[in-house]
C-alpha cells in the first residue's frame, strides 16, 4: 500500500498537468482565431473605405498677406476631427476621405507661428462616385442610304449617371469618336439612388458611318464604362424595292407637226389644237444611291384630235403612243419630292379617219392605219403625299419620222397614281 501510494499521487499529478495544458491550448487557439477574424474585418473594412476614397478632393482658398502658413482641418457636423492638414505654404490642398457631410475651416499662421486668422466653419459635401451601367436593347443598326446625316439612335438603358455625363461612340477599329446626345429623367425617390442621379433610355448620334463601334459613358467624377460592340451598316434593300404605277388621266393640250401633210396643208406648217387624251406608265426604280434612283418607263398615250377641218369633211387623227424609256430620279426633301428625267422609244399608231357630211355624207372613208418607230424625252416633277400616293406633273416630247412629214409632239400631262 506504501509502495502504489506515492504511484497514484504521482499520476494524478501528471493528469492535472495534462489537463491545464490543454486547456492552456484551447484558450489560445480561439484567442488566435479570434485575432484573425477580427483582422479580416478590418482588412475588409479598409478596403472598402479604400474604394472610397480612390478619387482626391481639393479644397482652395484666398491669399493672406500676413499669413505665412496655413492650416486645414475637416471634421464631422457633430465635431468629430476627420483630417488635419499640416502647415502648408500654398493655398490649396490635396486629400481623399469617404462620400458625406463635413464642414472645414483654414487657419492662418504668421511668421512667427502665430495664428494670425481663422476662418469660419464652411460645409462640405462629398458626393459618392457613380459608376455608369449599361444595358443595350440590340447591337446591330441601320443608317438610311439618303440625307446627308446618318443619324443612329440607340435604345440603351443607362443608370449611375448625371446630367453632365458624356456619352460617346468610339470606332474599335480607328479610335473615332462621336459625341452625342443622351435622353435622361430624373429617377424616382428612393434610397438606393445619390443626389443629382438621372438615367437615360436612350442616345443619339449624328454622321455615324459604318462599322464597329463602342457606346462609351464618362460621369464627372471620371468613372466610365463601356458597352458590348454596336454594329452599324447601310440599309439592305433588295434590287427590287419598290415600283411606281401611275394610272391617270391625262390632258394634252396641243402637238405640233413640222414637213406637213401635202394632202390637207399644201406643204405649210400648221398647228392643230383642242387634243383631249388620256394615258398611263408603269415607273420601275430598281437601283439607289442616296437620293439618286434609276430604273425604266413604260408609258402609254392617246390623243385624238377633235376640231373639224372644214365644212365638207372632219379629218379625225388618232394617235397611240407607245415608249420605253430609261428613268433618272433626282429625290428632294426626304424622298417628298423628286425630279424625273427620263429618254427612250417606241412606235407610234397614227389612225386616219374622215367623215364626210352635208351632199357628201353618203360618202364612204375606211380608216388608214401608219405605225412609226418614235423616240421620246420628258420631263416631270413628283410629289409623294403619302407613303402608297404619287403625283406626276411633266411634258413628253416625242419626234416621228413619218413619211411624208416629221411629226414633234409636245404633250403636258398630269398624272395621279399609286405607289408601291
């Protein structure tokens, strides 16, 4: 018993060693663990206040003649000191504190160390900087082929802006820049919005050309940010676009024939008036340039002259004109108004008819037919009214080599039709 006696007593000693020791363990561990938690909070709260103040503030003041040096200080409205800048000689200075209210003050200092003044306490407010975002609606547009200004719009939504920030295109492939013109509102009352924030839905740009190009948005604080590649190209249009069938009555007020008719002038120029007649032309533009258009003209006219000749016999001449026609348009005010231009040829039906009347009504006359081979040139003013709606104003010159004159008809017309 004497000899386990002294044996127990010395292992419990030796357990209660073990047991302190670990203990002892334990405690510092979670000390340590403690230490590291609390160092990546403040290493996280560092950081963020570090975002804060990436951008430098600078505050300035007048010149003091007794002032030799000069002494900034910024402290919270209730008083708390946040900065105080060391004696300085020039009169501005340089810092960075997080966005909030504050309020500073200068004081003067003389040559010989002495306060000499003290200004007031003035309010400082420092805004927090917005960083734009961008969210684009679509990345591919169109410019018109006409006008002069390729202007290109650009639903965009944009938010962290105000109503300075700039907005720009910039050529991803030449370094371009094109300033434009952003459309902005105030954005509602909310918490999670600053003071003087707008956002936009959308920006125009003027003299776009084609190819890639970046919507690049600058706030004044400097921070910007840039969108997704905005593809921009010409209009795509099938070589058929559209065709123009003008279907009209027309009236034509006179022709006139040189190399006269032996047989009814005795070899004397004449002018035959009083023409009523009615025609048609089917216009196809299927090339564009701008405000240039070419295509063809099928066009048809008939005229029949309705003065009698003398007091034996009426002489009735019809005439059917038939032409096509090269066609050159010359658009104006938005494609509103146009200039036509056009020259071709065609064959043209002369019908001979007289009727006899009086003692000489008994008198027979079949008609006689003579088709020329004719040419024409013609001149005409367009007006477009609506998008389907054309109307035609010109004159048609059409020359016929006939046989036994040289025929020049000048034939004014006025035509309403239908577009297409």
């Amino acid at each position: 018993m004497q000899f386990i006696k002294p044996f127990v007593h010395k292992a419990l000693v030796f357990l209660f060693l073990i047991l302190f020791s670990s203990g002892m363990y334990c405690q510092e561990v979670e000390v340590e663990s403690q230490k590291e938690i609390q160092a990546e909070e403040e290493s996280t709260e560092q950081t963020q206040t570090q975002k804060q103040r990436d951008f430098i503030q600078k505050i300035e003041w007048e010149e003091d003649a007794n002032a030799l040096e000069y002494e900034l200080i910024i402290q919270t409205p209730e008083g708390a000191e946040v900065l105080r800048s060391p004696k300085i000689t020039q009169t501005f200075f340089e810092f960075s504190i997080a966005a909030g209210e504050y309020q500073y003050c200068i004081i003067a200092y003389d040559f010989l160390g002495h306060e000499a003044s003290k200004t007031e306490w003035h309010p400082l407010t420092i805004t927090k900087a917005l960083k734009p975002e961008i969210v684009l609606e679509k990345n591919t547009f169109d410019v018109p082929r006409s006008g002069k200004k390729n202007t290109v719009e650009i639903p965009v939504d944009i938010e962290k802006i105000t109503s300075d920030s700039v907005v720009e295109l910039v050529n991803t492939k030449t370094g371009e820049r094109i300033t434009g013109t952003l459309v902005t509102e105030e954005v509602e009352d909310s918490a999670s919005y600053e003071e003087n924030e707008v956002k936009s839905s959308s920006a125009s740009f003027e003299n776009v050309q084609e190819g890639d190009w970046k919507l690049v948005i600058t706030n004044p604080s400097g921070y910007s940010n840039d969108s997704e590649v905005i593809t921009v190209s010409r209009e795509v249009k099938e070589p058929l676009r559209y065709g123009e069938i003008n279907l009209s009555g027309t009236v034509i007020f006179n022709f006139i024939l040189t190399d006269t008719l032996n047989t009814y002038a005795q070899n004397e120029s004449f002018l035959i008036q009083n023409l009523l007649g009615y025609g048609g032309a089917f216009n196809w533009l299927f090339l564009e340039f701008d405000t240039v258009q070419f295509g063809i003209s099928l066009d048809y006219a008939h005229a029949k002259r309705i003065k009698q000749k003398d007091a034996v016999f009426d002489l009735n001449l019809t005439f059917d004109a038939a032409n096509l026609s090269l066609l050159f348009r010359k658009n104006f005010l938005d494609k509103k108004i146009g200039l036509d231009v056009k020259a071709g040829a065609g064959f043209l039906l002369v019908t001979e008819g007289i009727n006899y009347h009086g003692n000489y009504s008994k008198m027979a006359h079949n008609p006689l037919y003579y088709g020329y081979i004719c040419y024409e040139g013609g001149l005409a003013f367009n007006w477009i009214p609506f998008k389907h709606m054309i109307v035609e104003a010109g004159v048609d010159f059409i020359y016929a080599p006939m046989n036994q004159m040289q025929g020049m008809f000048l034939w004014p017309y006025l035509n309403l039709g239908l577009r297409f």
